[in-house]
C-alpha cells in the first residue's frame, strides 16, 4: 500500500511544503500527512487524486479545529501555519495522491 503525498501550492507566493513526501504503509497501518505554510492562510483543502491521475476528490475544507469524515480527519493550527490529515487503518482504497 502506497500513499504519496504530492507537492501542490494552490496560492501564488505561498510556498506549501508536505511531509512525508511518500509513504508506503502495511495495510491497517495509521498514516499523518502534513503541510505547512509560508504566510498565514485563511483555510485549508485537502484533495485525493487517483494514482492513474484523473480528477481530484475533495477531502476537507477546513478553517479551524478538526473536522472528520469516516477513517480520515483533518486539523489545522494557524498559529503554525500548518494542517495535518489523519488516516487511520489504512486500505488499499487509500493508496493515492493526497494535496493541499
Ligand atoms: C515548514 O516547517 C518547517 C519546520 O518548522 C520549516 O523549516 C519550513 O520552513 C516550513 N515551510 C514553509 C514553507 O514555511
Ligand atoms: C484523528 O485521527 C488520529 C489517527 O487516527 C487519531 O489519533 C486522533 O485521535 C483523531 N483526532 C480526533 C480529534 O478524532
């Protein structure tokens, strides 16, 4: 099981670093995936690409706290400029692209 995690900065003049930038994991194993942020940013989005490519499932869009949906959840801290995206008991189904 793969998960990658693909560089991708949706604001002009805002450098968007994410960490791991791959990630390959057992089946049932819990992954982070984070990304932070030059400047301040209002809120935050999270995508899902398929590995063969194709569009992009939105995940979560957030502006404060913690949001969830399922397995995956989602939480930003603006005072670190930062958001992390939480799977837990990873699937095949989850092996994809994730962006901010
Ligand atoms: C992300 O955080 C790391 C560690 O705090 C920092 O070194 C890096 O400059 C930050 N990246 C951006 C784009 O702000
Ligand atoms: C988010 O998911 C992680 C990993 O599964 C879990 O440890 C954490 O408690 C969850 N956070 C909330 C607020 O549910």
């Amino acid at each position: 099981l793969c998960l990658f995690f693909s560089f991708h900065a949706g604001v002009r003049g805002l450098d968007v670093e994410q960490s791991p930038s791959a990630l390959s994991l057992q089946e049932g194993a819990g992954a982070a995936l984070k990304c932070n942020f030059s400047k301040a940013v209002n809120s935050v989005q999270w995508f899902r690409q398929n590995l063969r490519g194709g569009g992009l499932t939105s995940l979560f869009f957030i502006a404060s706290g913690m949001k969830q949906s399922g397995r995956l959840n989602c939480t930003v801290n603006m005072r670190e400029r930062s958001s992390t995206l939480h799977i837990a008991a990873s699937q095949l189904e989850d092996a994809a692209s994730y962006l901010c």
